[in-house]
C-alpha cells in the first residue's frame, strides 16, 4: 500500500513538471505553486484510493470470478473514475488558466472519458498486486502446512520405532531373567530385577526429547550390561571409554542398546568360555565415533556388509535416518581378530550450540 501511495505522488510530481514544462515553452510559466495545487489533487486521490482498493481486493479477490465480486469492482472503479473527474475538473477549472475554456460540466464529462484509460490500467495493476500478494501468503501457508504435517510425521515414525524396540528390549531383558529363575540363582534373579527396574526408569520416562546426551545413553549401556553380567557373571567382560568431547553428542535414547544386546546375545550364543566386550566412543575430526565389538561368535558365513539385521538393528538404522538423514551410518562388520564390531558413526555437536553433559566419575567405570 505504500508502494502504491509513493507511486502515485512520484506521478504528481512528474505531472506537475509537465506542466511547468508546456507553460514555460508557451512563454506564461505558472508558479510551481499553482501547478502543484491543480494536478497534485488527483494523484493525491489515487495515493488514497488505490491502497483502500488493493485492502478490498485481498479480502474479497475477484478470482474465481463472481458475480458479485465482479459488480463490487465495476461498482468501485466507477466511482473511481468519477471521483478523479470531479477532483480534476474542479483543480483545472479553479486554478489553470485554460480551464475556463470549458464549463465545469463539460470539463468533468471530458476528463471521466479521457482519463478511464489511464484509470483502467491503475486499477488492473493494483488487482495483479492483490493477486501477486495472495499467492504469496498461499505459498507461505503451503510451506507452513508441510511443515507442520513434516514434523508430524516425523515425531509419528520416532514414536512408532520406540514403540516397537521397547517391547522388544524388554522381551529379551525378561529372557535372561527367566534363565537365572529357571538355573534356580534366585538370588541373581532378584538383583537382575531391582537392575531391571532402575533400567527401565530411566529407559521409558518420557520427558519429551526425542535426542539425549551420549553420556546418558552410556549409564543404560552400562546398566544392561550390569544386568547380564548378573546372568553371565565372569564370563562376560566388559570396557567402557567415552572420550570427554564425545559425551556430549546427542542420540536418540536407546540407540546403543540392540548393538550392546546383539553382542552380548549373539556373542555368547553357544560359547561356553568369556567374551569380552568393549564399548569405545571418541570424536574424529567432524564426527562421533561410537564402537561397540566382541571377541565372541563371528557373523554367519552368508552375512555381507549389507545385510539388514534384526528388528533392534533395522529400527536403529530408521531412528538414526528420521534424526540424521543421511549423515548417519551403522556398519556391522567381522572384527580383526575374531568376533565382531558395530560401529556407528553420528556428526559431532557445535561446540556453541550442544550443551554438554559430562558423566560423572562412576559412570564411566567398566560395566
């Protein structure tokens, strides 16, 4: 609307010169005074008119065309029009020494005709602003919705992939706990389930982030490795290292527990004698390198590097392309030496932006 307004009086201004001009060459310069106060009037009222139109036009578009809208319109450029002849004819008349060659009547009868093809294009114009304006804010408004429905979705399929790792890591927890029940190490059981119970405290609380500190992540590794040490006692041998600047990288909660879980499941599968497992994370230059690998059963001959796994690796993977995108990735591989290593490989956080969570002293001691 301002543009508008500006436009109009920038016109008011080159009209104004005009005149100067052709008074000047015909030897009788009129003083800018007058000039102004005879051709500034309709301009003036366009700089009015014109935004009030273009107010209009956003609230009631002519498009898709209407029959009252269209009568609306025609309706506003006629009083347009008119209001221009009358403001003209009356600032020609009073103040222009020409004007008196012709009657008010017949002057504002002249100027109506003569100015509605300088009129219909202003009006055109101001419609294609209106118009330009709205699909504008359309377009800001489509962008908004997909948005909005993006995250959505987004939260929907982290919930749906949360949704299906826990009962599936509580189904394999309540597993080893039913294998201490049934080796009748009542004991064992009892401690598996006071460590279960503080596992899945902190595990299923739900406090509305979809991304915790690396460190947190470690204290459950370390309390479910805690747990199946109470299964497997010193057959199972455990290293932690979290490096100080990786602590404070952020994860989806439970992202380390399938790799933690297959290792200990998988590694100790019909093995009679001790695994050790091991559980490495350190930053490397742009990015979080999170190492979990034992010394226990290899991978099956017909694995490949592009195997997909089970469900905790297959929901890993999703959770970690629904956070990362593409700046994510989970290998599992045969270990140099026997056994195998999971490793994931995450970005590292902006020192200015990740606020960092230290572990404290015992949380960082082997499982």
């Amino acid at each position: 609307m301002l543009a508008i307004a500006h436009a109009c009086l920038l016109m008011a201004l080159m009209s104004a010169a005009d005149t100067r001009f052709v008074t000047t060459r015909h030897g009788d310069p009129l003083p800018w005074s007058t000039i102004l106060s005879a051709t500034s009037p309709r301009w003036i009222l366009f700089a009015i008119a014109l935004p009030l139109v273009l107010r209009i036009t956003l609230r009631r578009p002519p498009w898709p065309l209407a029959l009252g809208t269209f009568t609306l319109h025609v309706f506003l450029f006629l009083a347009l029009n008119t209001a221009h002849a009358l403001v003209h004819g009356w600032a020609g008349v009073r103040l222009l020494p020409f004007g008196t060659l012709f009657g008010f009547d017949a002057h504002v009868a002249r100027v109506w005709f003569n100015s509605a093809p300088l009129i219909v294009p202003l009006y055109c114009a101001t419609l294609l602003t209106a118009w330009s304006i709205q699909q504008a804010r359309e377009r800001r408004a489509r962008a908004l919705r997909e948005s909005q429905l993006e995250s959505q979705l987004h939260a929907a399929r982290l919930a749906a992939l949360r949704a299906q790792l826990h009962p599936h890591f509580l189904y394999n927890t309540l597993n080893g706990i039913s294998a201490l029940v049934a080796d009748r190490q009542h004991t064992r059981a009892s401690d598996a389930l006071e460590q279960l119970a503080e596992l899945l405290h902190a595990a299923f609380r739900d406090d509305g982030r979809d991304l915790i500190p690396l460190s947190e992540e470690i204290v459950l590794a370390e309390r479910y490795l805690a747990l199946q040490r109470l299964r497997f006692g010193d057959r199972l041998r455990c290293d932690v290292t979290v490096a100080a600047d990786a602590a404070a990288s952020l994860v989806p909660p439970l992202i380390l527990q399938p790799l933690v879980e297959n290792a200990v499941v998988h590694g100790l599968a019909h093995r009679s004698g001790t695994m050790h497992l091991t559980l490495d994370a350190r930053c490397d230059r742009d990015r979080v390198r999170i190492v979990v690998a034992h010394d226990g059963v290899e991978l099956p001959a017909d694995w490949t590097p592009s195997s997909r796994g089970g469900v905790g690796l297959s929901n890993t993977r999703g959770r970690l392309a629904s956070v990362f995108g593409s700046k994510a990735e989970l290998t599992v591989r045969r270990r140099a030496g026997g056994g195998v290593e999971s490793v994931l490989s995450i970005p590292a956080p902006i020192p200015d932006e990740a606020e960092v969570h230290q572990p404290a002293p015992s949380e960082m001691q082997p499982a």
